[in-house]
C-alpha cells in the first residue's frame, strides 16, 4: 500500500484529497509530512471548496440554514469559523486564538454600565486579501455610543503580528448592526444606518471603505428578518416578507439587485419543524 502511494505523483494525490471528507483527511494527515502539509496549506480548503462548486452545476436551488443566534458563531465559505475568540479551520482542526479587541476590552472594562450604552452588538467579518492571499479578521462599529469622534471605527486583526491596529478612516456611515457582514471576492459588506440604507464594502487589500449601492429592500424591518450573504461567488440579500423569504443578487454592472427566488416559509418551517418565529433563514450555497 505505502509503495503505491508513494508512485503516484503528488499533484494526484492533492487532486484525490481535495475530493475526500474532513474524516479521512484527518486520518491521512499522519501518512507523511508532506501530505499533512498538504492538507494544513491555506490554499487546500479553497481547493475543496471549488471542487465542491463545480460539482454543484448552475441551477438556483439553495441550501439554507436557521441560525441559532445565541451561538456566536460565523460559518465562512473559507471553510474557517470565527468563534469566541478563535479562528478554526474543522477540516484540519487548526485553531488560532485571538486576542481582544479595543472594543471588546471596553465592554469587559464598562461591565454592566456598557449596556446601559445601548451600543449596536459587536460583529467581526473574515476573508481574505485576493492578491496577497492574507487572512484578515475586521471588527467595524458605531463610535458615538462609546464617546468616539468618528461616526464608525473600524480595527483589523493583523495575524503576522497577532495585534489588532485602526484603519482611518472608517466607514462614512453608521452600520446596521444587524445583520452579519458579508464575504464576497475580497470585500466585505455592511448595511449602512442611515436615512436611506446603503451598502458600504471594505476592500481587504486597500483597506478602503466605498457605497456601492443602495438597499431598495432594506426599509428599517427587524434585523431578525434579513440577511446578507454570499452566493455563487455574488452579493446577496435574503428577506422575510410574512410567509416568504425572497432572495436577491446584486449585479455589479448595473448596481442593481435582482429577485433570484422566494421560498415558502409556511412549508418549509413545516417540514424541518423550525419555530415559526425564528430568526431569517440563512442561505449557505447554490445545489445542483
């Protein structure tokens, strides 16, 4: 068996790996040290990931997800969770703590005085810097609550020093905090909180903050009742209307949002016996 292995050439084996289940690859990792450099390289999820997208064809179905809001977990289409002060990879069960932010460090220092303040809940987005390759971990939030000048500040988690540092400036515009930012090719997305509700992204390799269209559908609902998200490698938000979720894509040729489908809440609650007072379903990738 070992002698086999070792006559097929690597890039086969990498092309076999990228088709196998998180099980056995935490099993092969012990076969050699290339094959676990292999499978713990930054680039292999990514790999598994596209593979898993052309198997998957062109048609619209969506899977879906109810989100339990008291987990405080963020599922990434980098196959990484951010989850209470770890990144971690489940596929080859790397894990990186990280340490507090400044905002986070107030909260702790306010103790119960800090939600008194009314400050909108902390998010963090993740994704990566599509030219260098980077990994950059971004907390954006409403300042006027904490004393802050600016109407936003904005810190990202340097993980080649494994120090948090600001990025000036910030967004022009409050942040809904509400839902989640959104991950798509190298920027990350906000609801902005103003009069008329934007989208303001954050381009990972310029570390710049743009509006890069408006929110048509985003007319102040409960933030329970929307998301926003990453579908097919596009900007998408998803919004509850009474026994419908509609699903929009956002074209980024003409700056507009296109309906892509509506799902029955009424049947689908039904049938996964989800509380019909749960939160927005949360649209997790395009089927076949």
């Amino acid at each position: 068996m070992e002698s086999r292995v070792e006559s097929l050439p690597h890039d086969v084996v990498e092309v076999i790996m990228e088709r196998l289940p998180a099980k056995s690859l935490m099993r092969f990792k012990a076969v050699s040290k290339q094959w676990r450099t292999t499978i713990e390289s930054p680039s292999f999820p990514e790999r598994q990931l596209k593979h898993g997208q052309q198997q998957s064809g062109d048609d619209t179905n969506i899977l879906m997800v109810s989100e339990d809001a008291e987990t405080g977990i963020q599922s990434l289409r980098t196959l990484v969770l951010v989850e209470a002060g770890f990144v971690v990879n489940p596929t080859t069960r790397w894990s990186r703590p990280v340490p507090l932010c400044k905002v986070q460090q107030l909260a702790i220092d306010l103790g119960e005085s800090y939600s008194e303040l009314g400050h909108s809940p902390i998010k963090f987005g993740f994704g990566k810097d599509r030219f260098t390759g980077a990994y950059k971990l971004v907390c954006l939030y409403n300042s006027s609550e904490i004393s802050l000048e600016n109407a936003t500040t904005c810190e990202v988690f340097d993980f080649s020093t494994n120090a948090w540092r600001y990025v000036t400036p910030a967004s022009p515009y409050r942040i809904v905090g509400c839902p989640d930012p959104a991950f798509v090719d190298g920027s990350l997305y906000w609801f902005t909180d103003c009069a008329e509700t934007k989208v303001v992204s954050f381009d990972l390799h310029t570390e710049a903050f743009q509006v890069v269209a408006q929110a048509p559908f985003y007319d102040d609902p409960d933030p329970d009742e929307f998301v926003m998200c990453n579908l097919d490698n596009r900007l998408c938000m998803s919004r509850i209307f009474w026994d419908i979720q509609v699903v929009w894509s956002f074209n980024s040729g003409n700056k507009t949002w296109d309906k892509m489908c509506a799902i029955d809440l009424v049947s689908t609650y039904a049938c996964f016996k989800i509380p019909s007072s749960a939160a927005a379903l949360s649209p997790l990738t395009l089927l076949e």
